[in-house]
C-alpha cells in the first residue's frame, strides 16, 4: 500500500479499539480521554486522531489490534452463571462452550436459573446497541407461572404489566404481552405468557411478575430482535454473520 491508499484506509482511533472487542466506541472515547491508549507507543488523547492499519494499537499497555468481529449463538441451559469468572465457583456460560470463544462477552444477562438464548460477542458497538434500551431492541420471554388462573386473573395480569410496574426508579412496561397457554380452561393451576421487553434490569422479568403477585416457576428467553432460538435448531450454539 503507499502512502494515498494507507490515508484513504485510516479510521478514527476510538473505532478501531472498539473493532478490538476491548469496548464500544463510546468507551473508546473515555479510554483516549483517560490517556489510556497508546498509539505506536505515545499516548493519544486526542479524539479526532487517525490510524491505519500498520499503527500499534495498546490499550493499558495491551495489545488492541483489530480482531475478527464474532456472534455466537446460545441455548442457555438453566444452572449456569452469565459471568466471565465467578467467585464461588459456580458454573459459568463458557463451561457450555468450546475454549475458543473464551473472550466472547454476553450481550446482557441471563439469571442462573433462567434459559434460551443468550448472543456473546467481541464487537463492542453491536453489544451496546443491542442492551441499550434507548435503541428499543426487543427481548421476548416465554414466562411459566404457577397459581390459580381465570380469565380475570389473566386479564388483570396482562393490563398491569402493559401499563407498568414501577422497579429501579421508573416504569417498567410490557412492550406486549399474551397468554400462550393455561392449563384448564375454567381454573387453571398454571399459565404461561410471552411478554416483550426492551429493557434488562436485573431479574426484571420475574419482577415484573412478582409485583402482581405471581413467583415465575419457569423462563425462557425465545428471541432477541428477530434473532430466534429456533434458528439454532437442536445444537446449544451456533456462530453467525452478522448483518
Ligand atoms: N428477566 C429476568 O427476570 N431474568 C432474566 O434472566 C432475564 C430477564
């Protein structure tokens, strides 16, 4: 490459350590500002500041070349941690994957006891657009509850959680919700709804529940945007292209 074609190539410097994996852009930004990226070994801390391919990237002195950006797939099973390293020990999400994807991060969380589909990646902008609920990316929950059911029950169930339960300091509506199926069409002793959120505060489905009064005995999540659990069929992960 000469030097017109490497300029024609250069990338502002907060896109290229997000396309490390280290960070979204955002985070870039604050890790130049903190005068924590070196650049061919000076610090920049200017944010306007180009690079091209052949520059040495570090961040807190670690290596931040560009990586292969990677999306996988995975079935949750129930009984695992979403959490790199746990204190206790505990099992973890990557005990359900192959060494390899060992640096991929959640894209928000799963409870330990909560299961379906969970993405992991090391593209830092995709994993902030995606649990940021300013960008409203849908989340849908296959939700088990057990109790006495009819169909006031399941209607004063549906219409208070569409119009909010107010957790954390704010109102945490249902983006929709309906009843899949309920056992019994009289008095059922268990239902099971699927409800559409776009938030992902901790254990919020299972609040959201808990404020009408019904502990979740089961929860799955089935989708993220149009991503689907189908799509990974029968295997508990699978890497995609994205978009
Ligand atoms: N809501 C919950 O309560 N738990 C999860 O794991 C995800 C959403």
């Amino acid at each position: 490459m000469n030097k017109e074609e490497k300029d024609l190539n250069k990338m502002r410097l907060n896109k290229a350590v997000a396309l490390s994996g280290i960070s979204s852009r955002r985070g870039a930004d604050d890790l130049i500002k903190a005068g924590r990226v070196k650049v061919n070994g000076r610090v920049i801390t200017d944010l306007s500041f180009k690079v091209s391919s052949d520059d040495e990237i570090m961040v807190d002195n670690k290596d931040a070349s560009s990586k292969e950006l990677k999306y996988i797939l995975l079935n949750k099973e129930k009984g695992y941690i979403t959490t790199v390293k746990d204190e206790l020990n505990r099992k973890t999400i990557y005990s359900l994957l192959p060494e390899k994807y060992k640096n991929l991060k959640p894209v928000g969380r799963l409870d330990r006891d909560t299961e379906g589909l969970l993405i992991l990646s090391n593209d830092g902008d995709f994993i902030n657009r995606v649990i940021h609920p300013k960008n409203k990316v849908s989340k849908t929950y296959m939700v088990c509850l057990d109790g006495d059911f009819n169909t006031k029950v399941i209607n004063y169930i549906k219409s208070k959680l569409k119009s909010g339960i107010q957790l954390d300091g704010a109102l945490r509506k249902a983006d929709s919700i309906k009843e899949i199926a309920s056992s019994g069409s009289y008095k059922a002793k268990q239902c099971i709804f699927e409800i559409v959120i776009h938030e992902g505060i901790n254990r919020q489905v299972r609040r959201m529940f808990q404020a009408v009064g019904y502990t979740v005995s089961s929860l799955k999540r089935t989708k993220i945007g149009s991503i689907s659990l189908s799509s990974i069929s029968r295997e508990k992960y699978k890497e995609i292209e994205k978009n």
